[in-house]
C-alpha cells in the first residue's frame, strides 16, 4: 500500500474517532500522565545526569577544592576557605540536595537532617584543612575547606611620627603600617583609621600641651588585638632666646665683636647668629663676628626648637673708629666748660678727671699764677673707646 493511501487512512480513523463524544477529554488526560511519568524518571535519574556534566558552583566560595564527576549538590556554608580564626573550634555546615546521601567531615559521620549537616571541627594553630564528603549510590563527591587559626595579634610600626616627638601643632598625622597576614583595621585614639589593601594604615590625633599617649590598636581577621603606645609632647611656645653680650646700643670701634648668650630650653643642636651657625652646648652659645664698616649695626640671632617654633632675637650696635672732638669749650671761675661731637665717656683736664654728661664736659683747672700763661691738656674718650687729647691755649684775660 502506498504511503499516502496510509495517511489518508489514518487520517480518516483520527477524524472518525475524534467525533466521539469526550474524546478530546481522554486525550488530554492522557498527555497528562505521560507528563508526570517522564518527571518522575528524570527526578529518580538525576544524579546520573549530574554526573555527566560539569557540576555547578553553587557554594559560597566555600570549597577551594572539589571532586570531579559525582554531585549530589554538596554545599558548606560555613566557614569560608580561607578564614583567619582565634578560636580552637570552629562551626561547619552545610546542604546536600539528594535524598539518602551520608556526610562526613575529616572521616568522622555526620547527621543529616532535611539534607542540612551540623558539626564543630577542632583547630590547630597554623593551617587546617577540613575535608567534607557526600556518599551515595553513584558515588563520592568531595568538598575541601581550609582554616588558619591565627593566635599572634598584628605588629604596628610607626613611620611619622616618630616616638617621643615634640610637634607644634594641635593637629598631628600619624602614618604607619601592620605586619600580619589578615589585617582587618587600626584605631588611633579611639578613632577609625584608613587601612589600605598593603597594610599601610593612617590617621590624626588632636593633641593637649604636654606629653600626649595615643593608643593605637590593630586587630587582625582572627580578632587578635595589639595595642602600640604612641609618645607625642606638644609644644607651642618659642624658645626664649637672650642676648648678653653685646648690649643694645653698645659703640665699639675693633672689627670684630663677642656675642654671648642662652636659650631657655633645647634648640635644634645650634642658633643663627647673623646667619652664621653657632652650636648651643648646655643652654649657651658664644662666637665672635666680624663687623663692617663704620655706623649702625644689627647683630640678628635665630633659634628653632625641637617642636619646629621659632625665635628671632636682635640687637643694634654701632661701630666707631673716630676719635671725639673738642667742638666748644669755655673757661670761667678756674672751671673749663666744653663740648664733643659725640657722647663721652670719660674726659680729663690736665690729667684731673672732669665730670662728663652726654657731649658735655667740666673740670677745674689747676692753680697757677695769674699772668701765668700756659696751655692747658683736655682728653677726651668715647663710649668706643677712642680717645683723643685737645691742646686749649688760654687767652689773657680768660677768667680763671
């Protein structure tokens, strides 16, 4: 018989049967039951198919290691390969998604109940490695976890700033980093600090006067804590600088000058003096400078403690290599009255001590005859030191 004849056969005895009544009823009935059969045969065979292809990675980055093949949907939950723990016990559990599957952990049976596993696994310090297994009909399918038990809390190193520094500021930044395998964060002063990926951490601390403790305390994955005690003095006041030698005002007339003088507290190992350095030993500084030409100079000393304040201290001098002049004088009453063109010292009237105010001098002449007529000696000194001796030669009739 041809295959059409067939076709037109079948199709005949279909449109004769679908005729009846309920037909499509029973029809429908039917595809249902084929239905349910093949989902039951897929369920019963599933770890079959599993097993054919690659098993999903469902956990939660729990097993660092897996077995090949068989998978009856083993998950560990918890802990998470590659936790950093204190503790000597740890919690581990987990899934399976296949009915009637025994689970062990390290080769010791575990209860499952509703397809979830429970159970706490002793540590050692360093390195652990838990193996858990799921056994069933087609097989074993193995899960690997692995735990540090870490017991040493991190070390802190302090790079700014350094220990027992004097600061000037309120404000202090403080910069370091943690030697340890999990750091997780740094407090400075009670405070959160940044902790970056390298274990480079930092942070600020806000100072009183005086010595300052700062606690600074790490904690690594494992919960492990160290406490590192910072020293930091904050320091605000200047150095009081004093200047001894030479005076304010002093008149000098060598070209070169001694100054002399101390600090209240330690500098950084030396002063400036005039730019000059000059090394500070117990407190005190001493050097001798040298002087420029004639008039007007500032003799500047600068100071820089520990802590970075800074202090400027000057005085003035002036340097005269010109010996004083007689500009005026007078005699009346045995009594020569003269002035200088500049302040004096010292001045003396034939050797007899005058009485000297400012550029104003007087002193009594010695006694002599009348018509006596001689010269008469006035010398004079400045506040340099430079002297000079004036010849004054008498008139007659000068009074005396």
């Amino acid at each position: 018989m041809a295959l059409g004849d067939i076709l037109n056969r079948d199709l005949f005895r279909f449109r004769s049967i679908s005729q009846n009544p309920g037909f499509f009823e029973r029809f429908l009935a039917l595809l249902a039951i084929v239905g349910c059969a093949w989902g039951g045969y897929r369920l019963w065979t599933a770890p079959a198919f599993a097993a054919k292809a690659p098993a999903a990675d469902t956990t939660t980055g729990a097993a660092v290691q897996r077995s090949q093949g068989v998978s009856y949907g083993l998950v560990v939950a918890r802990p998470i390969s590659g936790s950093t723990v204190g503790g000597d016990h740890i919690l581990l559990d987990g899934t399976v998604q296949v009915d009637g599957v025994t689970v062990s952990c390290n080769g010791a049976r575990l209860q499952v109940q509703e397809r979830y596993f429970r159970t706490t696994v002793a540590l050692q310090e360093g390195q652990n490695v838990i193996e858990i297994a799921a056994r069933g009909r087609e097989g074993e399918q193995r899960e690997q976890v692995i735990v540090i038990r870490d017991l040493i809390g991190p070390e802190v190193r302090i790079t700014q700033p350094s220990q027992g520094a004097v600061v000037a500021q309120r404000v202090v930044t403080i910069r370091g980093d943690l030697v340890d395998d999990a750091p997780a964060r740094v407090s400075i002063g009670g405070k959160p600090a940044a902790l970056r990926d390298d274990a480079v951490f930092q942070g600020a601390a806000l100072l009183e006067p005086g010595e300052n403790v700062i606690p600074i305390v790490a904690e690594d994955r494992a919960g492990n804590r160290t406490t590192f005690e910072l020293r930091v003095t904050l320091d605000s006041d200047p150095p009081i600088v004093v200047i001894q030698l030479p005076i304010e005002g002093a008149r000098v007339r060598a070209d070169t000058i001694l100054v002399r003088g101390q600090v209240d507290e330690a500098v950084r190992n030396e002063v400036l003096v005039n730019g000059i350095p000059v090394p500070v030993r117990g407190k005190k500084f001493e050097t001798t400078l040298r002087l420029g030409r004639d008039g007007r100079q500032s003799i500047i000393v600068n100071a820089l403690d520990e802590a970075g304040n800074a202090t400027r201290q000057a005085v003035s001098i002036v340097r005269d290599t010109r010996a004083p002049r007689l500009s005026e004088w007078a005699i009346a009453d045995g009594t020569l009255t003269g002035v200088a063109d500049e302040e004096l010292l010292r001045a003396f009237v034939d050797g007899v001590p005058a009485t000297v105010s400012g550029v104003n001098l007087s002193g009594k002449l010695p006694i002599r005859a009348v018509d006596e007529v001689t010269s008469i000696k006035v010398r004079l000194i400045d506040l340099a030191g430079n002297e000079e001796t004036h010849e004054v030669v008498p008139e007659v009739g000068d009074g005396r």
